[in-house]
C-alpha cells in the first residue's frame, strides 16, 4: 500500500512539473522559461525536477505529449457525437476541429511555429498525426467500412498523410474555404457524401 501511494505522488508530482512547464510556456513561451521559472512557479527544488527530467527538453517533450492526449481526446469527443450515416456533417465539424487544433491561441503553438523549433514541430506533429491516425483506423474508419460495405486499404497510412497534409495545407493556406477542405478530404478518402457532385 505504500509503495502505491509513492507512486502515485511521483506520479502527481511529475504531472505538476508538466502542467507547470506548459502554463508557463503559453504565457511567457519556450525561450523564455526557464527550469527555475517551472521549479518557483510548482514549488520545488532543481534537484527535484532533476529526478523526473534530465532537462528542460524532457519536460517539453511531456508538454507534447500533453497536447497530443488533448487532440485525442477532441477527436474522441467528436467521433462519440457524430450523427451515424451524417457523413457530410461530420466532415464538416471535422474541419472545424482541425481548424481549432491548428489556431488555438498560445505562445507554445506559435513557438513551434517558429524556425528554430522546427525539429519539435516535426516531432509533434508526428505523434499527433500517429495518435490520430490509429485512432480513426480502430473508430470512424470501421463505422463507415460497415455502413458502406467496402475495404480500405492501408488505412492507417492513409490517414496519417492525410493529417499531415491538412495540417500543413491549412497553416500555408489559413484562409482556404472549409468547402474547399471538406472536398479535399472527401475525395481523398473516396467518402460518400450522398450527392451527384
């Protein structure tokens, strides 16, 4: 009993670290967030952030991942709030969904934005894109397979290409029209929208 409930304050502990270190970087930003300024604003010592990161790169890599469940997690939500058959609607709140992940607010999402954290962008955007992948293979993609009665090849690839590819569109292009999104996906995924176009 005590050895569970050592885990679980390291457990909280370490969680704390994290939600510290990404308050932080949203309001002040990567740059300028130190691992004192993460340690002051939980109430540790180094050494104690030391223990659960080897640096200050480690606990950004925890916000990431952060992020990532966050995704999954909105993803989830819309999926269990689809209309079953409703294909043209879901994909309309699809895109407003990519659209909210890619934009939200923050100075960590602009500091991936920048040059100099391109290698953390890629990373992140990689995982997200893995994460919501499996996610759309194990879920949507076999709720609409059984409805359509069809098979699909490579799935999760295609999904995974398709993320990364919208997200890229759509931080290049911000302004491209949701009409022009929402037919990129259906024809890339052959959806059946329930028209003539």
């Amino acid at each position: 009993m005590v050895q569970q409930t050592e885990s679980f304050d390291a457990a909280s502990r370490r969680a704390e670290i994290v939600s510290a270190a990404r308050t932080l970087y949203e309001e002040r930003g990567m740059a300028h967030t130190t691992v004192k300024d993460i340690t002051a604003s939980v109430g540790v010592t180094r050494s104690l952030f030391y223990h659960y990161f080897p640096d200050k790169d480690a606990v950004t890599e925890a916000v990431l991942d952060d992020y990532v469940e966050e995704f999954r997690e909105m993803v989830e939500h819309w999926n269990e709030g689809r209309e079953p058959g409703n294909v043209r609607k879901a994909l309309h709140d699809c895109i407003r969904m990519l659209r909210r992940g890619v934009f939200d607010n923050g100075s960590f999402r602009s500091d991936l934005a920048h040059n100099e954290n391109a290698s953390l962008y890629l990373r992140f955007l990689a995982r997200s894109a893995d994460v919501l992948a499996r996610y759309f293979t194990d879920t949507t993609a076999v709720d609409y397979v059984k409805m359509h009665d069809m098979e699909i090849d490579h799935l999760y690839e295609m999904f995974y290409v398709l993320i990364t590819g919208m997200v890229g569109y759509v931080r290049s292009h911000p302004d491209a029209p949701d009409e022009v999104l929402e037919r990129l996906v259906a024809q890339t995924l052959h959806l059946d929208l329930g028209d003539d176009e």
